[in-house]
C-alpha cells in the first residue's frame, strides 16, 4: 500500500465525511461506503450514514451494497478471458451462441462487440420480466434499430452477454464470474448474484417514500422493495474489500498485485474499443471538468482534467453507485450508496473525492486540497437554483396535477422565508416506517436563506434544482412534476385549469408537431394522465401535453427519463420515445374505455391508468 497515498487520504477524509454528511441532508441517502485506491492497495475506506435506519445500524466496511451496471464491466471482463481463450470472437453474431434468439429484423447481424458497447440498436430494457431467458425471448416483441451505428444504453444487451457466457461455458455466468475473477483475487465475500440468501449481509435499500412527485430536502424515504438481481447488466453486491478489487482492476492492465485475471490485451480492448457515444456527462456533479466520454466493452472512457480515465454508474431498487479509475495518476475512487438507482449522490462524492485527492497528490503534502472544501450552499438545491445561469429560468412552467401547463414567474426569496431542507438519518424510525426528517435550514453567508419563489396567480413556493439540473418546487399545485421550458408552440394559460384526466383531441386537423411528426392518426385515444404498475424499477409516470405535442415525464425512478420524453405518433395507438427516429423504445395503448387509453404498454411492462383524483 502507499504510504502517501493513505496519508493523503487520512488528511482529507474529515472534508470527505463532511461533505458526505451534507450529501445526506440534501439527498435521498441514508448511508453508503467510500473506497480510495492505488495500483498498490487500498488508500482509504470511509463508512458514513446508515445501514438500517430503521434500527440505526451504522454503515461498516463489511456491509455489502449492490453495485448495479457497475458489474457489466465484470461480465466483460469474463468474455474477454473467453476471447483470450478462443472460445468466443468479439466478431461473433450473438445467434451463433443463442440461436433460439429473435431481436428484431436484425438479429443475425448483433455481434458479440456490439452487445458490449451498447451499440445493437436494442430496447433499453424488458423490465416487466424477471428471468433472464424470459427477458431475452420477449425481445421479439420490441423493434430495434441497425446495429453498430448508434449508442443506445441497454440493460437487455447484458442479460444477452450473461447467457453467452452461460452457454460457451456450461456453467451460469454468476459463477464463472466468483471463479475467474473473485477467487483470484482473493475476494471470498461478494455477491456474484443477489439471492435472498444474500440478504441479512447487505445494507436496507432506501426509496422515496412517494414515488409520484420530485424528491425535495425533507421528504421521507421507505424501505426499498427486495428483489433477486441475477442478470449480467447489474447481478453484483460487493463490501468495502470487493469494491477495492474491482478498482484497482480498473486501474492496471488487468493484474491485481500479483494475480492476473485479464491479459493486457484484453485489458486494452476494453479501453480502445470506443462505440460512437456514451453516457451523458453530470452538469452539476462537483469534479474535475469532464470534457468527453465514449463507452467501450462495460466502461465508460471520459476525459477528466485532461486525462483519460474510466467510468461507470450503477442503480438498482434501493441502491445507487459510481466508480472512477484515473490510471494516469494512479488513483480509483468508488462510492457505493443505498440510495435509489437513480440518485446522483455516489457520482458526486466519487468524482469530488477524485479531485480532492488528486490535488493533495499534486501539492505533494496534506494540505494540498484544503481550499477544494465544497460549502453547504453547492450542496444544497435551493442556492444551486438561485444560482443558475438567468436564461435557464425563462418560460419555466409547471404542471399541475390534470396534466396541464401552468405560467410561473420566478421571483427573489425573501430573507429568512425559506421551508426545511434537509432530513436526518440518525434518527431510527418504527419498522416499515419512511426515515424520520428533522428541521434545518440552508443559510447563505449572511446567515439568511437564499434562493428563489415560484409563483403563480394561486400560490407560491421555494424553487429547487437537482443534481441533473432539473428544477422542481414545493408549490402544492406544481408537485408532482419537475418544471420545464415552455416551448414557442405552447398556447397554454395560468388561467386555463383542465379537468383531472381530461382528453386529448388528436383529429387530423392537428397538422404536425414541434417534431415536425403528425400529432395525430385516425382512431387515437385520449392518453394524458398518470399510470402505474407494479414493476419496482420504474412505478409510474405521466403523460402531459404541451402545445401540439405530448410528453412522457416521471418524477423519479431506477428507470425512469432523467428528461421528459417526446411521444410521437407513428401508428394506431403507438408512439415512439424519443424524437430520433431510430430509437427502439415505444409506448403502445393496449385498451381504452370512453377513448381514454386504459392501459399502456411499455417495455413489456402494462401499466394501467390511475383513476384516483
């Protein structure tokens, strides 16, 4: 281990635990783990928050934690031991190893290469289903664009990774990834599947306790629904030893000290093998300023204060994470977290806890990072919204809660006028019960609260902006979605209330959208409203209307957009998400009553319109 590298975490892991207590005041996450690296060992670890909140079980190092899309670089590391073994080319058409799989028109043509960049032109996900040959034969039912010409995220195009595994080598995936790569490694504790077995080791997941409207400093959280987690895109849980491993795999050329699970070869495959695209970079995430990113074989490769390091995300249900490999300064951090799948929180510690320790190594002593100390007021959402660039809050508006556009005007906040922002995870609450809030208040540096109102011609509220730079309000008619821009063709009016679930008229006479699509085809039904189903990845979302055009939008949700989604309408009662035209994922109603759409299908999931007001 370097004996510099644990002296310059020691110095800054007091900053780091401030910084992550202010995280959890402002953020939906009662606890999680934060693990420094070098080639060498391990440099820090740091427990913070907690484990169980309802029994106030604080977070150890041996707690374990899901590491969700993180272990899509795990499963590529075991197919590429198989290409190194020549038992599989990354060339391979995916049929060759199941030949029982139909994904579309072009099934023959999905390689190996493009399962592990994201580039089939596959669905997203088939979350409706829970076994991973189940999810693979739907596949069938859902279009799919040309592979190797787009990047498209897909958790699906994993799960089709894990079965190739499990076919070459006649043994399930889960295990040939304890065997070739733990065991070496000398990690005996990790979760290779997640198995109800598993469950008394790792920490309680956490989710918004009301799954409908954005998270604000102060709402509850609940215990997250259990669920087995077997699939190749996020099967993993690992502590505070496995979570090391992993990153200082990341960091070298497929060696741990002395055990190799990887060939350099391989190792630079994984790095050099870009798809078009990648991930989206954080806007508001504190780091280093990442400049470009393109995903290879299970990581993303993102410039980061001008060097090439590795990336990589990861949510399940209760559980929410990141890793960073920084090879050139020999540096790793990961952050795991038991926080929903789609909270920011892991990124921002990792890539912060990154730049702090990097610029300690930089000045050569500990004092190094002392002035990179994140204040309250960067943390907390509502000074963030306060602070934003004027132009962003232009022609904001809401949406109430029959789907309709409401005109807002942002104004200052008067001093001391602001309500609580932040919950404690110290405090146990009953079983069952969502965490306890305690009352705090943000202040600015005069010791006032500083930030902005949203007003409308029937109340008002505090405007807060999350970590994706979305903007919300605690205005009780404009809670249940995030605040958006309102486009040119928008003839809406603050004056205009809508009845709950009222129609949409989609005649003909509606000409074409902002898309430029048709808004409209003989036979469409009345879809604005908010559905709901039972599928813990992604609860419900709403479909609102905007000028001509319609939109999907969800509050929140492992799976959910983290921007509101176009529909448009290319056939009787379907629509595609997304404005490009290549993009597989569609909405579909599949019943109507009175022509209001009842019940919609989207990734092989029915989601049923809520009647309740």
């Amino acid at each position: 281990m370097s004996v510099s590298a644990s002296a310059r975490f020691d110095a800054v892991a007091p900053m780091l635990t401030r910084v992550a207590e202010l995280v959890m005041r402002f953020e939906p996450v009662p606890g999680g783990l934060l693990v420094a690296c070098t080639r060498n060992g391990v440099a820090g670890v740091l427990p913070f928050g907690l484990a169980d909140a309802e029994r106030g079980i604080s977070v150890t190092p041996a707690h374990l934690f899901e590491i969700g899309s993180i272990s899509k670089f795990l499963a590529s590391v075991v197919i590429n031991q198989l290409v190194d073994e020549g038992r599989v080319s990354l060339a391979d058409p995916v049929v060759r190893y199941l030949p029982w799989l139909d994904a579309g028109p072009y099934t023959e043509r999905i390689t190996l290469e493009h399962l592990l960049q994201h580039t089939a032109g596959l669905v997203s996900g088939v979350d409706g289903l829970t076994d991973e040959k189940a999810q693979a034969w739907a596949l069938r039912h859902r279009r799919s664009a040309e592979p190797g010409r787009y990047f498209h995220y897909s958790n699906i195009g994993y799960i089709l990774v894990g079965l190739m595994i499990s076919a070459v080598t006649g043994r399930h995936h889960g295990e040939e990834l304890r065997r070739r790569v733990f065991e070496p490694l000398g990690v005996s504790t990790a979760a290779t599947t997640v198995r109800n077995a598993d469950r008394a080791r790792l920490a309680v997941g956490y989710v918004p306790a009301v799954d409908d409207r954005p998270f604000l400093p102060g709402d509850p959280l609940a215990p997250a629904p259990w669920l087995e987690a077997l699939g190749a895109d996020g099967n993993v849980a690992l502590d505070a030893d496995g979570l090391a491993a992993l990153l200082r795999l990341m960091l070298g050329d497929g060696a741990v000290g002395d055990a190799r699970v990887l060939s350099a070869a391989a190792m630079t495959r994984i790095r050099a093998m870009l798809a078009p695209d990648g991930e989206p970079l954080p806007e508001l995430v504190m780091g280093l300023p990442a400049t470009a990113s393109r995903y290879g074989l299970g990581l993303n490769v993102e410039t980061i204060g001008g060097a090439p390091c590795l990336t990589h995300g990861g949510g399940m249900v209760g559980y929410a994470s990141f890793v960073l490999a920084d090879p050139a300064h020999d540096l790793a951090v990961g952050v795991v977290t038991n926080a929903n799948g789609d909270c920011l929180a892991a990124q921002l510690l990792a890539r912060h806890a990154h730049r702090v320790l990097l610029a300690g190594a930089q000045a050569g002593d500990r004092d190094g990072a002392s002035d990179l100390d994140l204040p309250a007021a960067r943390l907390d959402p509502v000074p963030r919204a306060a602070a934003a660039n004027p132009s962003l809050l232009r022609d904001l508006a809401g949406t109430d809660d029959s789907g309709t556009e409401v005109l807002v005007r942002i104004v200052a906040c008067p001093e001391g006028d602001r309500p609580p922002s932040s919950w404690s995870s110290g405090s146990p609450a009953e079983s069952g019960a969502p965490v306890s809030l305690q009352d705090s208040h943000s202040t600015g540096a005069g010791g006032a609260a500083t930030g902005l109102r949203v007003v409308t011609d029937h109340g008002e509220g505090t405007l807060y902006r999350d970590l994706y730079g979305r903007f919300a309000t605690d205005h009780p008619a404009l809670r249940t979605a995030f605040l958006h821009r309102a486009g040119p063709s928008s003839s809406w009016s603050s004056e205009s209330p809508a009845e709950s679930g009222a129609l949409i008229s989609l005649q003909e006479s509606h000409s074409t959208s902002t898309s430029g699509a048709p808004t409209a085809h003989t036979g469409a039904v009345g879809l604005v409203g908010q559905y709901r189903s039972h599928n813990p990845w992604f609860t419900n979302f709403r479909i609102v209307r905007r000028g001509a055009d319609l939109y999907l939008t969800a509050a929140g949700g492992v799976e959910a957009p983290s921007d509101d989604e176009l529909l448009v309408p290319i056939g009787a009662g379907e629509f595609r998400i997304g404005a490009e035209p290549w993009l597989p994922e569609r909405l579909t109603v599949v019943a109507e009553i009175d022509g209001v759409a009842t019940i919609v299908d989207l990734g092989d999931c029915r989601y049923a319109r809520s009647s309740c007001p």
